[in-house]
C-alpha cells in the first residue's frame, strides 16, 4: 500500500463511492424479510386449493371436478379481501361458467390453462409479482369470456397444425421403433397432440390422439410386444388419414 501514490487510492475512492453507496441502501432490504401480506393459513389453503385445481384440470377429460375447484379457489379469493384475488376469482368464475357450454373456444382454454399453470406456485399470494399476474389473467379470461365462437376456421392455422402433428407422428414412429421403444417420447408427443387438436376444436383428432395416449400409457412397458407396436402402428395411421382429411 505504501507504493501506491497517495491520489491515485484517492481516485479509487471517488470510483468505488456510488457503488458502497448503494450497496449500504440496500442491505436493509437484505437483512430484513418480507413482511406477509396475507396470513399464512389463508395462503396455505390458497396454494392448495391452486394444486387441487390444477389437478382437476389436468383430468378434466375424465372427471368433472373443475367447476367446484375453481369455485372453492373463489372462495378463498373472497377471504383475502384484495382486489386483484377478486377479480381474478370472479374471471375464473365466469370461465367455469363458459365451459358448460358445448364447445367452448380455444382461446379459453388455452387462457384458462395458462392462468391455472401460473396460480400452483409454492409462494401462493406470497409470490412477489401475484399482483401482476392476477391481473393479467383477470383480463385475459374477461376477454375469453365475453368473445363470440367464430364460426369461420382459419385455414392456415389447420395448415401449420397439420405440418406439427405430422412431425409429431413421425416422432412418435421413430420412438416405437427405437431399440428399446421410447415410451416417455411416445407419451409426450402424444399428448402434445391432443392439446394441439383440442385448442383448435378438431375433436376427431383429439379423440383419436387421446386413445392412442391412453394405449401407450397401459402398455408403456409392453412397446416390444408385436401386438402393442401394432395396435400402436393402427392409431398412428388413423390419425396421419385425420390429418390428410384436414389438409384437404
């Protein structure tokens, strides 16, 4: 130290200056914890009433438990007293409302899908952009809700789902035909299918990707028996016949 000119340490301290500035203002915020908004019984029955929902809506197509999940949610929501729960709440609410209908729209689903994804999180009401998020998927499910079904289809978005659903039955193929079979690649892509088909209302394809779901979830540990890979061949051609009656 003694080598180092005296204004050239000056110098170094004028730099470093803003710096342990703003580190000192902050170290506050680092020592102290976040101070809960909500009690931590309300949260903890949110987050598993959030879990409870996000499990009724993954089976959904089996069993018919999303209504009453999303409304004991709503419930909670009422508890919490906020502003952003309630609105958020009462979207879910109105979105329950709508999928009594007979085709509700992709859009809805999708909203509705994304919107549950978000809600089972660990932190619950705790998490520190709740706010934000509820917010924006208050809005978003609104919107959904309150939008007409058009009875036009998009002929370009049934092209590019064709193009995606025809590679996905290629991997599927490459999958059972692998050595061993990938059941896990198998299942994924699947139901990446019936999700596809589903949010763009082609019900045949979602059926028949959904039995071929099925058929590979029973017989995961089967895929080298001759008779599974060609039940399972049989499905992958009746959907590749689906998608060529799409395309037209």
């Amino acid at each position: 130290m003694a080598d180092i000119p005296e204004h050239e340490l000056e110098e170094t301290r004028a730099a470093l200056a803003p710096t342990l500035e703003a580190t000192a203002a902050i170290l506050p915020w680092v020592r102290t914890p976040r101070k809960a908004r909500f009690d931590p019984k309300l949260n903890t029955r949110w987050i598993a009433a959030s879990r409870h929902l996000a499990t009724a809506w993954s089976e959904r197509h089996a069993a018919d438990n999303v209504r009453p999940a999303i409304f004991s949610l709503y419930a909670i929501a009422i508890e919490t007293a906020d502003a952003d729960c309630l609105r958020l709440g009462e979207a879910l609410a109105c979105a329950a409302d709508r999928l009594e209908e007979t085709s509700p729209t992709p859009r809805l689903i999708a909203a509705i899908t994304a919107c549950i994804e978000c809600l089972d999180d660990a932190a619950g009401l705790e998490h520190t952009a709740f706010g934000e998020r509820a917010s924006h998927f208050a809005k978003r499910l609104e919107a959904c809700a309150t939008a007409t079904t058009s009875d036009e289809r998009s002929a370009i978005l049934d092209q590019l789902f064709v193009n995606e659903a025809s590679e996905q039955i290629q991997l599927m193929r490459d999958a059972l035909a692998a050595l061993p079979p990938d059941a896990y690649a198998l299942s994924v892509e699947a139901r990446k299918l019936t999700d596809q088909a589903e949010l763009l209302e082609l019900w045949g394809v979602m059926h028949l990707a959904r039995h071929l779901t099925g058929l590979i979830g029973q017989q995961a540990g089967n895929l080298e028996d001759g008779a599974v890979r060609a039940s399972i061949e049989q499905r992958l051609g009746e959907l590749g016949a689906a998608l060529a009656c799409i395309r037209g």
